[in-house]
C-alpha cells in the first residue's frame, strides 16, 4: 500500500507564510499595545523616522491616541507623553541623545500650559508657566551652579514689568522691561542681595537702549566713572576717578567713538 504525500506549491506556500506573518505581527502589536498602556478602541503603531523611532497609539481615524514615545536612533529616549485625539496632551518630557532631560511640562490640546522646566546638560536652567503655547507669567534663569540670574514675568514670551538679574560677578541688578526690553531705570549693587551693598552702576534705558546721564561707583562708594549715552552710544565727556575720588582721566565721544584721551595719573 502506497502512502499518499502533499507537497505545497509556490502559491500555497507564499500564503502560508503570508498568514504567519501576519499573525506575528497582530502578535507584536498586540505586546506593544500591552506596554503602551493603549486606551480601548485604539492599536498600537510603530513608525520609523528619520530621528531614530516612535511608537504609540492611534485610533480609527488615524490620530495619535494615548501614550506615546520616540527614541533616538542611539537607542536613547527622545519623549515620552501622550496624545488625546492627534493633539499633546498632559506630561511630557523630551531628552537629548546623550539621554539628558532637556524640558518637562504639560499640554492642554495641543499647547503648552502650566508649568515647564527646561534643563542643559541634565541640571535646571529654567523654569516657568506657559498659558496657551506662549511663556506667560512669572519665570526664573539659573546658571550651572544652580544660581539664579534672572526672574520676573513673561508676558507671551517677552519680559515685562519688574526683573532682578545678577552678572557673572553676582552683582545684583534691578529694573523694568517693557515689550521685552529694558526701560526705566536701571540700578546695579556690589553684592548679589542689592542693598545695602553700594551701588555698581545706575542709568536709564529708552526701548533697551542706554540713555543719558550713567554713573559707575567704586566698591567704597567713589564715584568710578560717569558720562552721557545717546541711544546705546557713548557720547560727550566721560571721567574717570580713582577710589579716593582723585580723576584719573578724562575721553570725549562722537556717536560711541572715542575722538579725544587724556590720562591725569597713571
């Protein structure tokens, strides 16, 4: 008695290796949807992009839905959030290649708003509230030693009102910005509290600009140098005095050019 064989040809065999596929990869998305914590009525997609890759949760429409995330083609995690109908929506938070914090913060439908904190190479470099997508209310600066060097308000992501800033020194200054530039005036101290350290300089300033009449003081309180501005430009007679109150010099200016020095003591 002879037994019977079946040998699939080409086309069974390419749609029995079709079907398996496709049964992996319901397989796969099914895990991914698993880890992704997808909402009901949405899948889970993985895209690959020229950054490296993402992969969420999308519904029937098409939109992103629900957790999602990118990688860096390092492997290194780009963001992390999610999407509520195609739109960011809640915590997000994105990293630089090296796998650094780079910003964190919450989005209502899409714009950024509430509070967001940006960071440079992993430390806090600034910190804030947005209102519908623009920086809107009171922020601060820090430097890399965690020092603040700037605060006050933001106003659709121009200064305005009173700021305090500090120099590289840590000398403290003091003025008013209007539209996002400085004006009014303007007062700096030889300390990082303000007073009742002596003051640094002092001046006005016209549409962030220097104007008119500023004036340096020496630590003890001499004056250091004084002279007149003209729109950001040094102009007319400045001097120069040593800490005893003693002038050391005396320069004359033409629209921010020195025309004319003279040295009384070295």
């Amino acid at each position: 008695m002879r037994t019977a064989s079946f040998r699939p040809g080409p086309l069974a065999l390419g749609i029995a290796l079709a079907l398996g596929a496709g049964c992996a990869d319901e397989a796969a998305q099914r895990a991914l949807a698993a880890r992704l914590g997808c909402p009901p009525a949405t899948g889970a997609v993985e895209e690959l992009v020229w950054f490296g890759r993402a992969q969420g949760c999308q519904d029937a429409a098409g939109r992103w839905h629900g957790p999602h995330q990118t990688d860096w083609r390092n492997g290194q995690p780009r963001s992390r959030g999610a999407y509520r109908e195609g739109l960011e929506d809640g915590a997000w938070r994105r990293f630089s290649e090296r796998g650094e914090l780079q910003e964190e913060g919450t989005y209502v439908a899409g714009q950024r708003h509430g509070r967001w904190r940006e960071h440079e190479r992993g430390a806090l470099a600034a910190e804030g509230e947005y209102r519908q997508g623009q920086k809107t209310g009171p922020w601060r600066h820090l430097d890399a030693q965690g020092r603040v060097v700037a605060e006050g308000r933001l106003e659709d992501g121009e200064r305005v009102g009173a700021w305090t800033t500090w120099t590289e020194e840590r000398r403290r200054c003091a003025g008013e910005y209007r539209a996002g530039r400085k004006s009014g005036r303007w007062v700096c101290w030889h300390g990082p509290d303000g007073e009742p350290a002596p003051r640094w300089t002092e001046g006005e300033y016209l549409d962030g600009l220097e104007q008119g009449r500023w004036t340096a003081w020496h630590p003890n309180g001499q004056v250091e140098r004084t002279g007149e501005y003209r729109l950001g430009q040094r102009e007319g007679r400045w001097q120069d005095f040593a800490p005893d109150g003693t002038p050391v010099g005396t320069y004359d200016y033409q629209g921010g050019r020195l025309v004319k020095a003279e040295r009384t003591r070295p």
